[in-house]
C-alpha cells in the first residue's frame, strides 16, 4: 500500500493518518483468535491492570518469546503496515521498535494519560523522533470503549517535558498536567479517533495522545506496532529497558506477503 502524495502532507501537517476499514473482518478475526490465545499466558511481555486484567500484551512479532504468534508476525511485514512506515521515516531500512496489544478490559481498562511516544524513546537514547506508530484496531472502537484522543499538529510542539505516570499498570511518561492545560487551551481541539474494526491509524511519535478508561461492556483490542529507522537506533545507557519493549533485533524488516498473517494462523 502506498500513500499519495496527498497524504504523506496530510500525516507531516496533522502528525497521523486514519484508514478506515483497512482489514476485512475476517482478516481480524484471525487476529482476535490470537489476541484470545495470548491473553492466557503470564510472563514479563504480559502487563496486568491493577485490578488483574492484561492492559498490554508485547513482543507479538518474534519468532521467539512467550507472547510469539506467526500472525502478528506476518502482519508487521505486510506491504498494508510496513509501506506507509517506510514512507513517513523516509527508509526502508526500518524495524519494530515494539509491538503492543492494548487488552482494554470492559469496565476495569484504564486511560492513557496525554503524552508523546518519544518521551519514552528518548529516553531509551534513539537520537531522533523520526518514530512512528501504526494501530491496528481489532474491534469496533468508540468514546465509550475507551478510543484515542489525537491533539492534530502537536508534533510540531517538538518534545515536551514529561513526568512518570505510575496511577496504572504501566509506568508512562506522560505531560505534566499544568502545560497539558495550556496546551490544550492553545491548540484544535482533540479528535477522537473512533472505528470499525480493521481501521488503522499511523501517528508520529512526537504527536500528543492520550485514551479514555473502557466503560463499555466489551473489550477494546488494539494493536500499536511502533516503528523507527535503523539509522535511529537506541543508544543504549547502562541500565535500558527489556528487549520486549526496547528491541535489540534492529534488522530491516522485509515486506512480505500482504495475505500472510490469514495464512500463518
Ligand atoms: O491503547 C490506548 O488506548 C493508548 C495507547 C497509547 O497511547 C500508547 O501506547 O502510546
């Protein structure tokens, strides 16, 4: 899949791109059948919810590991996900920087608070924010379920001040709450990226986001595959995060077949 013109402007003044209904519902029931299987496994790739539920499921796309699955895997190298990665970083020498499954529980998932993907990532020594996300939603997403809140343009702010968020399950380095509010007063109003299942969503690692608890009685899906260019690779301090959300594995990924992941099940 390649993006137009049109949109690669779109995504470099908005800071993300929606494309609705871009898997067929067949195409994620194969991957809701695996979001099921891995839900029932507990290791360190598996973050609970305080309250016990999984919040988030990484390193979904090895072929090794606890929480490996074929599909996932096919589904990273799909022309669908990996060319319109390649085209926002400008190389096709890209890899995942990590894979996450958001479980969202009904009733007990919790919110995201507001902040940049690359207050994390900087901090894991990549050198620049040429990042990005590609989200892959697994069931009809709503307000009420817990959907994305995107801030349109915030990744020109550049890089924010953040603190660590420890009110939930994992640790987020999320935006102070008083420049949070100031932001907010100064810019669009946040748009809530709500959808079918099999819509996908690419967004910079610089644009400010954030999702509202799950009040629904079903849960919300969603897998985030986030990307960098091997060229931005960490820089690695003394003591970094685990591989599972750190990858060390910083080959470029191919594109593979874009039916792979329906056949891989
Ligand atoms: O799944 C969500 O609702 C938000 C996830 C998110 O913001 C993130 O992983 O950076």
């Amino acid at each position: 899949m390649e993006l137009t013109a049109e949109q690669r402007a779109q995504f470099d003044r908005d800071g993300y791109l929606i494309f609705p209904d871009l898997f067929a519902p067949s195409e994620i029931a194969v991957l809701r059948q695996e979001v099921a299987r891995l839900s029932d496994i507990h290791a360190d790739e598996v973050v609970r919810e305080l309250t016990g539920g999984v919040k988030s499921l990484f390193r979904v796309h090895e072929d090794d590991g606890p929480t490996r699955s074929a599909p996932f895997r096919a589904l990273v190298r799909s022309p669908r996900v990996l060319r319109p990665v390649q085209q926002v970083l400008g190389s096709d020498e890209t890899y995942v920087y990590h894979t996450k499954i958001n479980a969202k529980p009904a009733i007990e998932g919790t919110i995201w608070m507001w902040h940049q993907d690359y207050n994390s990532w900087s901090k894991d020594g990549c050198p620049t924010s040429n990042m990005a996300t590609y989200n892959v939603m697994l069931n009809d997403t709503t307000e009420f379920s817990g959907c994305l809140y995107i801030i349109p343009g915030s990744h020109k702010l550049g890089l924010l001040e953040s603190v660590l968020d420890t009110s939930t399950g994992y640790k987020l380095w999320s935006i102070p709450k008083a420049k949070m509010i100031e932001v907010l007063r100064n810019s669009p109003p946040p748009v809530a990226v709500t959808g079918k299942a099999g819509t996908a969503v690419l967004f910079h690692c610089n644009v400010l986001h954030a999702s509202g608890h799950n009040l629904s009685g079903e849960d919300r899906w969603h897998i985030y595959v986030s990307c960098n260019a091997v060229a931005n690779k960490p820089i690695l301090g003394p003591n970094p995060r685990p591989d599972w959300v750190v990858s060390r594995n910083w080959h470029p990924l191919p594109i593979e077949d874009d039916a792979g992941f329906v056949k891989a099940a």
